[in-house]
C-alpha cells in the first residue's frame, strides 16, 4: 500500500456527522493545512493559479478560473468519532465491520482535491459543509449570489458511487449536458458513461 493509499485509510476513519467533533478534527487535520480556515458557514475555498500559487479565500473571492472543483466535508454516519478501516489488499477494498455507512461519500471527493492542490492544478476548489443534511454550505454560497459566480463555466463535484458515471440530472434536474459529459469523457479517458440517475 502507498502513502497515498494509507493516507485515504486514516482519512476515513473520521466519523463526520455535521457539527461532529469527528468533523472538526477531520477538517482541522486535512483540510485546514491545505484550505485555511472556513467560511461563516464552514465551506472550505481555495485557488490554485495557473503559475501554482494557492489563495486561501473566507469571505470575497476573486476567481481567475472558470471551473470548480467540489466535494463535502460531513458525512451520513450516526454517531461520533472514530471507526476502525480494514483494507483488503486481494479485492482493493476497504470497509467496516459495523451497520453505519465506510464514509468514502465523500472522503474520496475530498481526497481528490487536496491532492489536486498539492498538484498543483489550476482551479476553484470548494469543499462544502453539511452537503448531506440539505445542501447547508452550497445553498449558502448561491443564495448570497456572489457576482463570481457568473464567471464560472463549470462545477465539477466528485461525489458519486462507483467509477464509470458523470451525473447529468440532480433531483429530476438537468445539471449537466450530454455534450459536456461526453467533452468531459473524451478527456479522462476513464470509460464514464452519462447517467441521469443522480
């Protein structure tokens, strides 16, 4: 197993109900060294300039680039804390051995994004707060309509189950057009198929 591999583990063994102490100390062990502090919500943003410098925003935010990169910060556990991961190495799959949910919706969006930053590739990145109790931290951010909004050309949330969809429709709403999926496939080259079912 490589670091990175290892570091996803530890990652997801935070049990992040929203306002959890697990979500605090996630956020402060994970995020914040990359983001900085949250907003008055506790939506995380940050830029990665074309040059590889990163700003940290909490409040007004300047964009230079027109897509966002997007994931969440809580989960959908029920209780607090910490949980053991097990890891097979045969399958490549981790889990747990209680009745609540691994987590990795949506450790895995946030792994992905720190690590794009680290990468230093050029984007908006934003991590949400309570995404899994009413969409709190995105609902926040459109409802005060922030002008840089109207610059964005694209939001790309890693959020899903599996590895071959890009989502097209969210709570029986187009959000993604065939031809933006098929543009956004012809890219990564990962076999995605457009799927509605969001």
């Amino acid at each position: 197993m490589n670091k990175s591999q290892k570091k996803l583990l530890d990652m997801l063994t935070y049990k992040r109900r929203e306002g959890s102490v697990g979500q605090q100390l996630f956020n402060k062990r994970f995020i914040q060294p990359m983001m900085g502090k949250p907003d008055k919500v506790g939506n995380y943003l940050c830029q990665v300039y074309p040059d590889g410098q990163v700003e940290k925003f909490r409040g007004v935010i300047h964009p230079k680039n027109k897509i966002i990169f997007m994931a969440h910060h809580d989960t959908v556990h029920k209780t607090d804390g910490r949980q053991k991961v097990f890891y097979d190495a045969v399958s490549k799959t981790a889990y747990v051995d209680h009745n609540e949910c691994l987590g990795a919706d949506c450790t895995t969006g946030v792994f992905l994004i720190l690590e794009m930053i680290r990468a230093k590739v050029p984007g908006l990145y934003i991590i949400h707060t309570g995404e899994e109790c009413g969409g709190i931290g995105s609902s926040y951010i459109v409802e005060g309509n922030p002008k840089w909004l109207n610059d964005v050309e694209a939001c790309i949330s890693f959020d899903r189950y599996g590895t071959n969809s890009i989502i097209t429709h969210q709570m029986c709403q187009r959000t993604c057009s065939d031809s933006f999926a098929d543009d956004l496939e012809s890219i990564l080259k990962m076999n995605l198929k457009s799927d509605s079912g969001g």
